[in-house]
C-alpha cells in the first residue's frame, strides 16, 4: 500500500508488500493483474471470489507469517510463478514483514480510539491488524483493484466496522481532526510528494493522535525506481521529522529495523503526536 502494501500486505512493501511484493501491488500492477486472472476465472469456473481471497493469503505468506501451503488455486499459482524472482530478490534486500508488523503492533500496544485511518491501504493489511484498536477504522488508495483485494480481507465478523474508499493520500477526503490513529504503511516512496501526504495526515489528525509511519532508510537500490515503481529511494529521520514538526506532530520517535545483511535495506518506523490546539 498509491501503494504500500499488496495482496502481500507488506514488506518493502510495507507495505515492503505486494502481492508478490508489496511495491507491485501498491504501484498498481499487480492488483490489476490480480483481478483480471480472478476474472479469467470466474469466466471458466464462477471462482473469482475464492481466488481474491486466496490470493489476500499471499499477503500472509510474503510477510512471513504463514508458510506457502496456504495458497492454492490456478489464479493464486499464476502471480507466484510470474513474480517469483522479483518476490524474492525484494523480499532478501529487507527484514521480514511480520517483524515490521510486530514492532508497530507493539507501539499500538496501548492505543485506543474512535477512528483508525490507513492511508495508501493497498491490501488493507494494515487494517486487518489494526482493526481491533478503533471502534472505526477506513483506508483509502487510489487503486479500485487494490480495493477489491482489501474488501475480501477484510470480509470477516471481526472487522465489520472497517472499510475501503478511493482517495488520494495526498487530498484525504476527511474532514480536520477526524482520526484518532493515522498509519502511513510503505507507501511515500511511491509518492512525487511525500511531504505533502505526511502533512495530509497530520490534518486529518486530532489533537493528541498518534501517527506513525513505516518506510525505507536512504539507500541506493537504483533498481527499485524502474522495477518497483519508488519515486524516492528512503527517507532519512531528519526529512520525515522536519515533515512531522511542520504538521504540528511532536514527541517523535524514530526506530531503525535492520536487515539481514549488511547494505541491505533498513526499515524506519516515525511515530509522533499531534500537538493540542
């Protein structure tokens, strides 16, 4: 899920994240290619529907969660194999999703509020994990496909008071101060303006919000311009900071989550409070 996550809910999507990694799905490319073999589907079978939420475990696998058994289906095996390569060249250059998930899930720990907000929602991971901390929660993406992904998701008794809209992270359709919660999940690297979408969400913000925000530090994997669809390569603490205490968010932290080996991508985590009026 704009991007940042995918039906891989994360991992450089962070979604990080895609269906096969998280920068696909988000870009825009593989949700399209999700739906359409879905539809091929359906065509043949009347099977669209299994095969969305089949591929939403795909999610669960590419971040480490759940081990590859889970996937079945002719749709499901169609994007594993064509993204195969891409999957694990992006997914060996970062710290498995799951672990990111885990340390957001531990800054949450504590945090309760009236509306959660997900923007760039891609799959709607973020949501599906959040979800329990917000009597409401919505994400929005610009991607109707990734949308389609997101519903199936979030198809569950559990998490009937989430939902998914179109929008664009940097023209939120929400009024000032509506969010308890505001999560930015691997989605500003996709962005031609970062700044302006960190600023969006700190306007949609309430006084005493939590923000927090998940991305790549600097780095140089050129690749991922072209490949991936990144307009920025990482962000270092003090860009997203500065970005932060212009929006009137303050009490930021920075956390640095390492990878594997040594030059590989290292993911960020920006968490903050929105300043009281």
């Amino acid at each position: 899920m704009t991007a940042v996550q995918s039906v891989a809910g994360g991992t450089a999507r962070q979604g990080i994240a895609a269906l096969v990694t998280i920068d696909q799905v988000d870009a825009g490319g593989a949700g399209d290619q999700i739906v359409g073999l879905a539809a091929e589907d359906d065509v043949v079978a009347g099977t669209a529907t299994d095969h969305v939420k089949a591929l939403v475990a795909i999610d669960d696998v590419i971040g480490g969660a759940a081990p590859p058994a889970v996937i079945t289906g002719t749709a499901p095996e169609k994007i594993v194999a064509a993204n195969a390569a891409d999957w694990d060249d992006l997914r060996a250059r970062h710290i498995r999703e799951d672990l990111v998930e885990a340390e957001m899930t531990a800054l949450m720990s504590d945090t309760k509020c009236d509306l959660l907000v997900d923007l760039g929602t891609g799959t709607g991971r973020m949501l599906e994990i959040f979800s329990p901390h917000a009597s409401r929660a919505v994400g929005f993406d610009i991607n109707a496909n990734m949308l389609t992904i997101a519903r199936a998701r979030l198809d569950h008794p559990d998490r009937l008071h989430c939902q998914v809209r179109q929008g664009d992270c940097a023209d939120v359709p929400l009024e000032d101060g509506a969010a308890g919660v505001v999560i930015v999940h691997q989605v500003l690297h996709f962005l031609d303006d970062p700044a302006r979408a960190v600023g969006e969400a700190a306007r949609v913000l309430a006084p005493s919000g939590r923000v927090l925000i998940a991305d790549f530090l600097p780095h140089e994997v050129e690749a991922l311009r072209d490949e991936h669809a990144h307009r920025r390569l990482g962000f270092s603490d003090d860009e997203v900071i500065e970005w932060l205490n212009e929006a009137d968010i303050v009490n930021v932290e920075a956390r640095h989550l390492q990878p594997r080996r040594d030059g590989d991508l290292v993911v960020g985590i920006w968490t903050g409070v929105k300043a009281e009026a």
